[in-house]
C-alpha cells in the first residue's frame, strides 16, 4: 500500500489517497488521532470519482462516530482495466430491464459472479495492509456496496464483525445458497419500490442470511431514494457492534 | 369518560385508570404538567391486566419522550363479556396451527373482522373523550396491537397523524384490500421468524399499504423476541412525525 495524497478536511479528516497494488482507494481517519479506532468498509457500485460525493459524506459520518473508512476501487470500474464480458452483460440487463422483460439468471451471474470472485481478494488484501496503520484498531464493519460482495466478503473473511449491505442489485442464486454460511450481525436496507431490483430475490436472500441477528429496513422512494435517516440508523447499528 | 383511580408513579408519570362508558381503560401523563402533549395510543392483544407491565413499560417511555399515553380494554377481553364466537374461532386457529395444517381465510376472518369492527369505533370514542383533557393536545400516534385494528383505524380516523403497527396476528384479506386507503406515515414491525403469523400475508400488507412514507423493521427473535432497540427506533419514528 502506497500513500499517494494527504489532506486535511475543515471538519478534521484526515483524507489519503493511496494504491493497493494497482487498485486506487481512499481512507479516511479522525485528524487528531488519540487511540485506535475501529475501521468501517465503504462498499460501492464502482466508480469512485463519480460515488466520492456520497462516499466523502459516509466516510464524515463514520469519522464523526470515532471510526476510520476506507475504500478501494472495484475491479473493471473508474480507471482500472475494463471487462468487456462485464459490460456485455451489463448492456444485456439494460435493455432487458428497459424492455419490461424479466431478467434470467444467466444475465444476473454472468454480470454479477466474476465482479464477486475479482473483488473480494481485493477487500481481503485491503484489511491484510490497513490494521498495520497507526490509529487503526480493533472490529471491522463492512457497509454498502454491492450485496453480493458483501455477503460473500462476510462468509469467506473472518475479520468481518458486522455488515450493513444493501440489497439494491440483482443477487445471483449461488450467492443466495452461499448466504446461508454468513452469521455475523447483519442489517440489510431495501428500497420497497426499487425500479432497478427483484424484490422479492431480496427477501430471498435476507431469508438464507444465516445470522442469528439480521434486521431488514424497508423502505419506499426508488433506488436512489433511501431515506436520510437510515444514515442515523445505520451509525447506530455500528455502534451496538463495532464497541 | 369517569376517572376511577389515581397516583403517581415514581418517575413523575401520573396514571389513571377510567371507564369509557363500560370499557376500563388507563391514562399516562406527565406528573408536571406543562404544555399540553401529543398523544400515542397503545394498542395490545387484548387483556389490559395480564399486559400490563409491557404496557406501563411502554408509557413511560412515550411519557419520557413528552407524550401522553392510552389505552382501553378490547371488545371480548379481560372483564368484558366473552365472544363465543371469536372464543371459537380462536380455539379453531389454535388447533389448526398445532397441527401444522394451512390456516384458511373463514377462520382469520371470524376471529379478526367482528374484532375490528366493534374495536375502532371505541378507540374513536377514547378519541373524542382524550384531547379534552387539560394537558393533552397536537397530533395523534397510533402503536401496536392488533395489526387489522391499526391499519382501519389509520384508514378511518383522520386524528391519527402516523401509526408504528406490530405485524405478528394473522390479517384478513378484506384489511389488506383496505390498506390500500391507508395513507399516513407508518412503520411496520414484523418478527421475520415469527411461529404464530403468516409472514407472506404481513409483506403483502406491508405491500398493499398507501402511505408514501412507509418503512418495515423485520427482525429475527421470534413472535415475543422484537429486540429491545426497537423501542429506540419507535420513539424516533413518532419524533419525526408527532413533533
């Protein structure tokens, strides 16, 4: 892991940008370090340059309640290397969704499983590299993302400790069947009338969560309107979990 | 309405008991009185007497929170007189799920239906009786209970400003055809696990539920283990919409 920019914030973040191999990511630590505090995982659909608005906001909020954030860029996304299967299926789903047909599975894993398989040795490596840092210490939360990664993230990797995912994607069937492994505390949020998504593959897949302790939060305004106070929810489910 | 008992509670709640022409029921206000309180009512299974220390556990949270809490007895419980037939229709869903056969709709309809329609026009009563107190005012919250009664009383009553609705009794099919003419803030509580509801038959309630601001908490702890945070999460959701 290479530091590559450092700066202040005006409300005392510390922001580093840096590379992971060839994989750029942000992290993001309180200013004034005093002990070490726990880290928070920003899961993202891809993208950092466009999601740093939304991802700035999460990493203050995550900052404000006494934890550090980071995030990496996911593989085939901003300017890592393309995957012309990936963006075949991509366009696949597109026109399918467009056309009000529904989609098949073959679409769902053809699009959803490599990212899976790609991405998560990368979050894996992320979490070997970041808890040697100064100021960096103790649970790990994993928060957002894509669903998959993350339910996947959860089963394979140890140092998980509690997840909030985000069930706005289609859910490939083996990741659903592999959910039943994943038992670390989960809080999963799903947009009720999410244009972009298969409800009820959703509930399929909070139903194989293995955890003994999952919440499902609920929610109407479509896929890009999550309500502002799951933000407050979400720090308060951290917080029974990462102290 | 005719206050039969008073006292004071240590934590400076004033609780009354009344009857609302026959029917007991019992008033939580603040001790000191200041400006007058929004009001939440808090529905149950039925059974004031054996309820009672979840019910005073739940008005003195909403009186520490700054409202006004009440409740009656419902239609057939506690001393009121028995209903034979929603006794039978009780015993038949009993038996039916001790046996683990498919509950049909002509039992749910016998045991909930007669219940909601003598039970809504009771709590409008306690309604019209209520605000005219000193000390109470502002909008009105509905919480718990016998999911069917909530959902008619938010269709039926226009005083009733938002409703935290407990999804663990079996619903009529006519209720959820009414829900779509429920239109206020609502947050709906279901125990994903639950042994005595139909969790399909809850999400198609959920589902067919008007509101443009509607949020579900599903949990894992069956039919009696909602998890203590959620009493954190009512208490937020009737901030946002009682203030």
């Amino acid at each position: 892991m290479r530091f590559r920019t450092e700066q202040r914030l005006d409300d005392d973040v510390a922001e580093r940008g840096f590379t992971l191999g060839d994989i750029p990511g942000t992290l993001w630590t309180p200013g004034s370090a005093t002990a070490p505090v726990p880290l928070i995982l920003l899961g993202h659909p891809g993208g950092l340059d466009r999601m740093y608005p939304r991802l700035l906001a999460r990493a203050r909020s995550a900052v404000a309640q006494g934890y550090a954030a980071a995030t990496i860029e996911l593989p085939g996304a901003g300017d890592r290397p393309r995957s012309p299967a990936a963006d075949q299926a991509r366009a696949d789903l597109r026109r399918v969704l467009a056309a009000g047909e529904p989609v098949d599975d073959g679409i769902v894993d053809r699009l959803v499983l490599p990212l899976v398989d790609a991405a998560v040795p990368e979050w894996q490596a992320l979490l070997d590299a970041l808890p040697a840092l100064p100021g960096i210490g103790g649970p790990v939360g994993y928060s957002g993302g894509v669903i998959s990664i993350g339910v996947r993230l959860g089963v394979v990797e140890p140092r998980i400790t509690a997840a909030l995912l985000y069930a706005g994607s289609f859910v490939p069937r083996a990741i659903v069947d592999q959910a039943r492994r994943f038992t670390i505390p989960v809080q999963v949020l799903l947009q009720w009338d999410d244009e972009w998504n298969d409800r009820q593959m959703a509930l399929d897949l909070f139903d194989a969560l293995g955890s003994g302790e999952k919440t499902l939060h609920a929610n109407m305004g479509g896929h890009t309107g999550v309500p502002a106070f799951e933000a407050d929810e979400a720090n308060r489910f951290f917080a029974r979990h990462l102290r």
